[in-house]
C-alpha cells in the first residue's frame, strides 16, 4: 500500500510565495515521476508541474518562471515552490505519484491567494 500526503498550503496575499511538500510512504520500489496538479473551483483537474527520478522537469505554460518542481528521490518527497503568486493560483493542489503503471494521489491541499 502506498500513502501520498501533501502538505504546506494556506493563504497567501498576491506576490507571495508558498511552498508545497509531498510524501510517498509505503511498499515503495521506485516511482518514475512526481506531479502536482491542481483543480479549481469548476474547472477540471490540470497539470501544474511534473518532474522525472532522472530530474527532467515540465510545466504548464501558466506558472513557467514562477513555480519550481524539485525532488528528493531518498525521501519520496516532492516539492512544489511557487512564487509571485496570482488569484488564479487558487486551487485545491494534487500530489501525484506514478510508481509500476499505478497513479497514487494525496487528499489535496488547498491554495488561496487572496489580498
């Protein structure tokens, strides 16, 4: 069994800056990659941001310069730093792990960026 816990998010004024964190525990063998995504309020589920054990990082268009995706394979954890932050970085955000064809999510943390 394999638990993914997110944690770090809370309310931010626009500009600022948060840093999210997600731990993988469990029957970890090896897990190919670690995602954020992100849902807001009647919208669908999209992705944030996605980084590869060998480091290879993607990210959506939207937050290109402001948010980093980095990883500590020893710990299974996954780090989600986002800076200037805007109103429509409001979302609930997923942890994603993908680990032997399977997708792990965590419960989701929420993100509000609000004056």
């Amino acid at each position: 069994q394999v638990r993914v816990v997110e944690s770090g998010g809370g309310l931010v004024q626009p500009g600022g800056s948060l840093r999210l964190s997600c731990k993988a525990s469990g029957s970890i063998f090896s897990i190919n990659a670690m995602d954020w995504y992100r849902q807001a309020p009647g919208k669908q589920r999209e992705l944030v941001a996605a980084i590869t054990n060998s480091g290879t990082t993607n990210y959506a268009e939207s937050v290109k310069g402001r948010f980093t995706i980095a990883r500590d394979n020893a710990k299974n954890t996954v780090y989600l730093q986002m800076a200037s932050m805007k109103p429509e970085d409001t979302a609930v955000y997923y942890c994603n792990a993908f680990m032997t064809g399977v997708h792990y999510w965590g419960q989701g943390t929420q993100v509000t960026v609000s004056s």
